[in-house]
C-alpha cells in the first residue's frame, strides 16, 4: 500500500485551533460508564477488526451517532465509546476514525487527534464543504418541516429548552439553536402555510 505519503511538505509550525472549528465538549466519564450497558444497545460487536455500526440517533450531514449523557447533553458515539473503552476522557482531543466510517464505534478504529488532524480529515474524506442544501433536500436531515415549525412554537412559548428539543426529536443541540436563531430553515418564514 502506498496510501498516507501524500503529504510533501509538512506545517513548519501548528498554530492554535483554526477558527470557526466545533468546540470540543469534554466526556464526563463517570457518567460515560454510568451509561455503558445502554450505550452498548445501540450497536452490535462483531469481528475484532470489523466496523461496529451505530444504530442510535444520528446528527449532521456525515450521519454522525450521538449519544446522550444526561446533564451534558448529546455526545458524538465514536466519542463515548472511546471514552468508555479507554476510560479517560479525551479532553481537547478529537476522536477520529482510521476506518473512514462516521457511523463505527469499534474502539479498535478510533483515535484521538488535534483539530488540525480533524481538518485534515475532514478535507480529506471531502466533507467541508461550505454551501449546504435547503431544507428536507439536505440528506441526512430527519426534521420535516412540521418538525421545524414545532421546534420553533414550543421553543417560543417557552415549553422546551433547546436541549430538551434536541432529545425529543433526535437531533444535536446546535442543530435546534440553528432552527431556533432562524440560521437554518429560514425560508420556511417567507413561505405561506402549505393547504391541508
Ligand atoms: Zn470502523
């Protein structure tokens, strides 16, 4: 294999984390083992070195599993199972996968990294792509549009947090704060109410 030589020139210096990049929220870990056995039925162990697929609530565009930890909210699940396999938190570090599968939770494909090997990889697998789709077009996204009008009136009446919001449609937090602040979904405001 001549895989992983592409790079010619190595960054002389690593500044600090590139701007505009996801803060990194640290794995309470007590929790973490807490939740371990209901963690586990979200997936299936197979083969030592197989990919072991999530088949919890996904998040993003990447179908990303995430997985709640109570208090702290929604965790990426590559992430737990690392924390839980290792039993550290990975702190400021990324959790990667050497397989290129969102989806795996074998801790034998994951890997901690900086965020500028998040970067890498992200660039790499092609997925920072700027411009996204509108809507129920984008894949990956599970709201409908009644999803988006609910979030928005219970959010506005005060009914929800947009943590509880999150977990009773299963989807992340920042996903909500996105539909809330109107910095996604905003065309649904400009458009009349479809006839029933
Ligand atoms: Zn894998």
């Amino acid at each position: 294999m001549s895989l992983g030589k592409s790079r010619t020139s190595r960054r002389k210096a690593r500044p600090a984390a590139p701007s505009g990049t996801r803060k990194i929220k640290p794995v309470d870990l007590p929790e973490a083992l807490r939740r371990a056995e209901r963690f586990r039925r979200y997936y299936v162990e197979g083969e030592p070195d197989a990919c072991w697929g999530w088949t919890g609530g996904t998040c993003g565009r990447d179908g990303r599993g995430v997985f709640s930890l109570g208090p702290t909210g929604l965790h990426t699940a590559p992430r737990v199972a690392w924390a839980i396999a290792n039993r550290t938190d990975p702190g400021p570090l990324f959790v990667l996968h050497s397989c290129d599968n969102a989806r795996c939770v074998n801790p034998a494909h994951l890997l901690t990294g900086s965020a500028w090997d998040n970067m890498d990889d992200m660039i790499r697998k092609g997925r920072d792509r700027k411009a996204s789709p509108r809507g129920e077009s984008a894949p990956n996204v599970k709201l409908t549009e009644s999803d988006v009008r609910e979030i928005r009136r219970a959010f506005a009446a005060r009914e929800a947090t947009q943590e509880a919001l999150a977990a009773r449609f299963g989807v992340c937090s920042r996903q909500v704060w996105m539909i809330t602040s109107r910095r996604s979904w905003a065309h649904l405001d400009q458009e009349p109410p479809r006839p029933r």
